[in-house]
C-alpha cells in the first residue's frame, strides 16, 4: 500500500456464492485489491481471489452479531482509501440490492473518496435458476418483484403493501424473509392469492450445500421448520415453482453435495476444483506433496543448455514443462533452444503445457505410463539415440531402463522433487469429505505421512470412496491398506471426473 498513488474504494457484488458466477470485472479488481472489508455472504472461493498480500479484514455478520456497525465500515474504507490503497467492499450478490452499497457509495462521494460500483449477480435471480425455477415464464408470469422481507428496524411502521403484492400474474422473490416468512405468507393470503399459491425456499443457492423446499403459502413455513432451513436463503412465490422438477439441474447430478478431497498441488489442482464446483460438489483442497526445486539443480540446468543435442526430450508431467523453461529463461533462452529435437509428452495437460510454451509434442501415448512411452520411443527413434528425461527426484525408472535395454542413450536429470505438505488440520479435512482422490502414487504418499503413516489410512478412508487416476496410483493405494473404489481408465483429471461420475451414477 503506497500514500502517494490515489486511493479509491470498489463497491463489489460477489455474486451468490459460485464463484463462476463472479463478473469478469469483479475478479480484475479483486486481484488488484490493497485492502478487502468482505461480508459473510461473500464464498471463500471468491475471496480467495484477492492477493495474498492483501489486508483482509471481516466486517459481516454471523450469528446475529455484527463484526462491525455499518458507519464503522464506511470509515474505514475512507480511511484506508486515503492511505492510497485500492479498497475492495465485497458484498454478496449485488451492492445495491438490499446490500446498502447505495448507503456506502453516498457516504465516499460525501468523503470526497473516488469510487466505482460493481454489479454482481443477484441471489434474487440466481437462486432460483440454480433450483430450476425461472422468475418470468410465458405460461406463469409476466414480472417479477423483488422485496426485502426484513425491513429497516428504525422505520416506524412497514411500508411494504402486502396486497398490491398479492399479484398471482407476477412472480415474487423474497430476500432475508425466514425470521418472519409465517407472517409473510399470512399477509400474501389476506392480500388475496391463493393459500395454494406454490412457494420455494432456496437456502445456500448456488453452492454445493444448497437446499430447496416446496410447499404453498398455507403450508410453507412448517415445511421449513421441519426441514431445518435457515438464512441465508431465497423464498419464491408464484406458479413458476412448479417447473422446478422439470428444469431443475444442479442438483439433480450424481456429484451435487458430494465433498471430494483434492489431493493435488494447489496450481494444479485449480481445474479439477472449478470441475467440481460446477457440477454442485465441494472440492476440499487438500494438497498432499508441495513440488521443489531438486538439491542439486545443476545437471537440470546444463541440460537445458544443450537441448537440441537431444534426438527425443521426454516430459512426465506439467512440472517438468516449467522447470526446463525457468531454466531457459535464467539463460535468455525460449522454446528455439529444443533445436530439432522431438518432443513427448505424458498426458494430455503435459502436452497442452508445453503447447502454452511454444512445443508441440511430438508424442503423446496412449495410454499415460511409462511403459507405453518407452515402446512408442523404441519404435521412433534408433539405437544410440539420445534422450532426455526432464523429471522429478523420485520417480519410476521402468522406461528409462526399456529404452536403455533397446540401445538407447537416455539420461536423466531431476527437474524438481516432490516433498509432503504441512497442514495441521488436514485429518480435519479427511474427515468431512465423501470422495478422496488420488492423481499419482507421491499423492497416496504424501497423505498417509500427513496423517501419521500409513497405518492409519485405512482406519481414515473407512467410509469414503476412495478414487485413483490410473492403476499405479491405484497400487500404492492398495498398498497402504485403503480400498480402492474407482480407478480412471483416461489418466487425466477429466477422466478422474467422469470415473467418479460413472459410479455414483450406477450406484444410485
């Protein structure tokens, strides 16, 4: 944060929990933000879009109890924008729908503060959707109206008219009505629709622990309180209710309010969570090994020195694709080093790494294992070749040794090494999940470590269903005594994905 570039305060609609529904502008200046007062309705997914360097400091409200009093928040914005911070007030959904962003953009412009509001995607409309209720539809409703069922404490009387609302022609969405939805329902029906009016309530819309309940407005607040509802959650009134069993989507999937275990390291590990959370799963990041530089980067750096003296250079995994290109950029050097010197590539992520970079593969096996590689390479190249195996530390020697056995020159050089994370809660984590996966035997490894050895994943994996990305994998998870559910037949993430999918589809 510098006092010399000019502060500036960003109103920012989080959207209502996906963090796929977050607007391409909010993640810009979200990364960009010196300084995040964030609300309790803003995802952990969303935040963690902020920089790590950036102040983050919790000014909603849980359990009733404010962390801060709303003029506190403004002063505070003011003050750190002041300072020459970028500040980010990150309010979930929109700012201006019932988010008081209005209230906090008139006090910076009353502070002389610059400031900029950025809509979000509104619970009011996404809910819904999520649920598989549309808000209009021809056959049901013209309009729709959004009203606040928790009105200002300091008004003196309500100025809500309940029977102007009363509308069987319109759909009505209701935000923040559980503490009071009995009385709710009781004044729509005074008002005049139907006690028969079908109603929904949407609690935790768009997130993997989202919930929905049907009933009338005659019926609907028992059917809440016998199914536990609580805010935050989105109460729909009208006919457009009755589609939701025909539209309904999200959680409608074999993966919807599964909580799977991600394993991989966190970079890597980014696309498989997005994967999940689209499908309505919760991905609980769990990385198991952490990925280093080797103790000894010299031979790594030499060959990258020497790249075109190769007939074949061969990558196992996206790691080893940026390890060489860091070692080319300490030289100058760029894509134009590998030469003529073919290229393969185990896995298609490792290839599109390497595309990313400027390298297309040359090879690509089938099937992504050592030793489908070696005969691919074997059939591709002449006996006294020389190829290169840009790698981790730790790692099979199977096709190094077939290549070797066919006259073939390979060396190795170790690209990084792979060590076990450090995470104190992570027995924690294992616990709440369903699903735990596994994308290479150092994951299996490196989990059995972080719950104090192997002896005591079986007792940990009791229960769950444990998924594995190929039959090595699968292998060193059988070893620690785990009962392996789901091995992939498509080594990839993806693949991992439609395993699962495959499964719980079967077994349902």
């Amino acid at each position: 944060m510098a006092g010399s570039k000019a502060g500036k305060v960003y109103l920012v609609g989080a959207g209502p929990g996906d963090p796929g529904l977050l607007t391409l502008r909010a993640a810009d200046v979200l990364r960009g933000a010196d300084v995040l007062l964030y609300d309790a309705l803003a995802s952990d997914a969303v935040v963690a879009f902020a920089p790590a360097a950036c102040e983050r400091i919790f000014v909603g409200k849980r359990g009733g109890v404010h962390a801060m009093p709303q003029a506190e928040i403004e002063a505070l914005a003011i003050a750190k924008a002041r300072e020459g911070a970028h500040v980010v007030r990150l309010k979930g959904g929109d700012p201006l729908v019932f988010g008081r962003g209005g209230e906090e953009g008139e006090a910076l412009h009353d502070a002389g503060v610059a400031f900029e509001i950025v809509p979000g995607i509104s619970s009011a409309i996404a809910a819904p959707a999520y649920a598989g209720i549309p808000v209009t539809h021809r056959r049901h409703a013209a309009a729709f109206t959004v009203v606040t069922g928790h009105e200002d404490p300091a008004k003196p009387a309500s100025t809500i008219d309940w029977a102007k609302l009363a509308d069987p022609q319109r759909t009505l969405v209701l935000l923040m009505a559980m503490e009071n939805l009995r009385d709710i329902a009781h004044n729509l029906v005074a008002g005049g629709l139907d006690a028969r009016t079908p109603v929904a309530v949407v609690q935790d819309g768009t997130r993997p622990n989202q919930r929905t309940v049907q009933g009338t407005l005659e019926t609907i607040a028992d059917v809440v309180a016998g199914a536990g509802l609580g805010a935050p959650a989105v109460v729909v009134v009208g006919g457009v209710v009755t589609l939701r069993e025909a539209l309904r989507w999200f959680d409608a999937g074999p993966l919807f309010g599964k909580r799977v275990l991600v394993t991989r390291t966190g970079e890597q590990s980014e696309g498989f969570a997005r994967a999940l959370l689209a499908r309505g799963a919760e991905p609980i990041r769990a990385p198991a090994i952490a990925v280093v530089p080797p103790d000894d980067e010299g031979p790594a750096r030499a060959a990258a020195g020497e790249l075109g003296a190769y007939a074949w250079i061969v990558f196992t995994s996206q790691n080893g694709v940026d390890a060489v290109f860091r070692h080319l950029a300490e030289r100058g050097a760029d894509a134009r080093a590998f030469g003529g010197a073919q290229v393969a590539a185990i896995g298609d992520r490792t290839a599109e790494r390497l595309q990313a970079c400027g390298v297309r593969a040359d090879l690509v096996p089938a099937e992504f294992v050592g030793e489908e590689l070696a005969r691919a390479l074997v059939e591709r190249s002449s006996p006294g070749d020389r190829v290169l195996f840009y790698r981790a530390a730790q790692a099979r020697d199977v096709a190094v040794q077939m290549l070797r056995d066919a006259g073939r020159d390979a060396t190795v050089v170790a690209a990084y090494k792979t060590v076990y994370a450090n995470d104190p809660a992570y027995a924690e984590k294992v616990a709440r999940a369903d699903i735990l996966t596994f994308t290479s035997a150092s994951t299996v490894r490196g989990f059995s470590a972080l719950l104090g050895g192997a002896a005591n994943a079986p007792a940990a994996t009791g229960g769950k269903l444990v998924v594995c990305i190929g039959p090595i994998t699968a292998q060193a998870a059988r070893e620690t005594g785990m009962h392996v559910g789901v091995v992939a037949n498509v080594y990839t993430t993806p693949g991992l994905l439609e395993a699962i999918e495959a499964f719980l589809s079967r077994s349902s």
